[in-house]
C-alpha cells in the first residue's frame, strides 16, 4: 500500500500538468493586479517597506484566484481513474496491489497535488514580487511593527492547502461515477460556484460551506482557522469514500 500512494504523489505532482499549473496561479496573481504593479513602478518615491508581501496578500483575496481555483486544483491528477479504466491499466494493476492501496493511493495523490500546486503557485508568485518591487521598497520607519505579511501567507497556506485538496478529490470521485474525464475538471467549478451563488444570495449566514470562507475565515469562525479546517477535512474524508465506492464498483465488473 506504501508503494502505491508513493507511486502515486510522484505521479501526480512531477508532472508537467503540475509544474504549469504552479505557474499559471503565479502568473494569475500579476496580471490580476496589474494596475497596482503599474502605480508601483510609476512611484517617484520609495515603495514602503515589505511592499511585496502585501501585493501579494491582497492578490489572493481577490476574485481571480477564485475564479480558477478549483480547476487548477483538478488538473494534475484529478483524470487518473479515468485514465486508467479507458487504457486497461487499472485491471492490470489492481491485481498487483490491493484495493485499498490502490484507492489511497489516488486520493493522496490528489489531495497532495491539488493542494501543492496552489501552494506552489502563491510562493513562486512571492519570490517574483520579492524580486521585483524589494529593490523599490524603502526602509522600515523607526518603532513601526514588522507586517510579516510572510508569515501570514504562511499561515493561510494551510487552508489554501485543504481547499486545494478537495476540489481535486471531488473532481476525482465525481470522474470516477460518471466515467469521464472531462467532470473531473467541470464537477469542482460547478459545485464550487453552486456554492458561492447559494451563500451568496440565499443563504448569507451559512459561512461553513462558503469556499471563500474557508480561504481567510472571519470573525464568525468560533475556534478561527481550526474551524473550516475541520469542515474541509470532513469533505475530503466524504469523498475519499465517495470514490472507493465507485472504485469497487468498477473493480467488480472487471
């Protein structure tokens, strides 16, 4: 069983699915706030201090990383069930490994891949803007408080990481249901925008089941970043059982 989720994170995530999608979100980040990298090299004056982290903070609480989210997320892995069942290459391996290594094995390597690859994204985006508006920064002004705007995206990364991971899992076990490789890319932004317009318009107060929500929790979170912690790992552990039913499923036919 080792083997198999060992197989599968190298799989999923040294791929180059993998390696453009890290990019595309750092990418994304920059040209959604291209007017506030255009005001920032314009500047006659100094930038002021840590300029960068906050460039990049407020990227991500913007509408464009959101936008694409759960589809990034789908793209390294998501398709592999699928994938294996129209080339054969499930009902050769499954017979190598168990059931249950070989189910773990795709739901690691969906949850790792799915989450990385934003993470990824959002530190590649920060070494870039790093790289670019540090030079221009000016120097932190006396008894002022460090931003640490690098320690905030570091403790976000966490949730940024779980979302990540559920919307490829639910791309993948929806996939593994319908048999097609194209849900495991249009399930998660459906469901992701079913919810959005259901919180949005409807349902104001369910907060647990926003997904913006679950990125930067507000003060209506009791226990704070534990809270949709604890809710997203729930749907991850729903459909990691959602896609071994539908595994076994198929392996009976086989």
């Amino acid at each position: 069983m080792r083997n198999a989720i060992t197989t599968a994170i190298r799989q999923s995530v040294f791929t180059v699915r993998f390696a453009l999608g890290a990019v595309f979100i750092a990418l994304l980040l920059f040209i959604s706030s291209m007017d506030a990298m255009t005001e920032a090299f314009r500047a006659e004056e100094p930038l002021e201090y840590s300029f960068h982290g906050k460039f990049i903070l407020e990227a991500l609480d913007g509408d464009a990383l959101t936008v694409c989210l759960p589809i990034v997320c789908a793209l390294p892995y998501a398709a592999s069930f699928v994938d294996d069942v129209k080339t054969g290459f499930l009902k050769l391996y499954i017979h190598r490994t168990s059931q249950r290594g070989y189910i773990l094995g795709k739901a690691a390597g969906c949850l790792i891949s799915g989450g990385a690859v934003i993470v990824l994204g959002l530190w590649l985006a920060y070494g870039l803007a790093a790289a670019l508006f540090a030079p221009l920064e000016g120097p932190l002004a006396p008894n002022a408080a460090d931003p640490e705007h690098a320690m905030t995206l570091l403790r976000n990364c966490g949730l940024i990481f779980l979302s990540g991971g559920f919307w490829s899992l639910f791309g993948l076990a929806m996939s593994a249901f319908m048999q097609s490789k194209y849900i495991a890319y249009a399930a998660p932004f459906i469901f992701y925008y079913v919810l959005i317009i259901l919180c949005e318009r409807y349902f104001t107060s369910l907060y647990v089941v926003y997904p913006k929500a679950w990125l930067s929790p507000g003060a209506e979170w009791a226990m704070g970043r534990w809270g949709p912690a604890l809710v997203i790992a729930e749907l991850i552990g729903l459909a990691v059982l959602s896609f071994g039913a539908a595994v076994r499923k198929r392996v009976q036919g086989l």
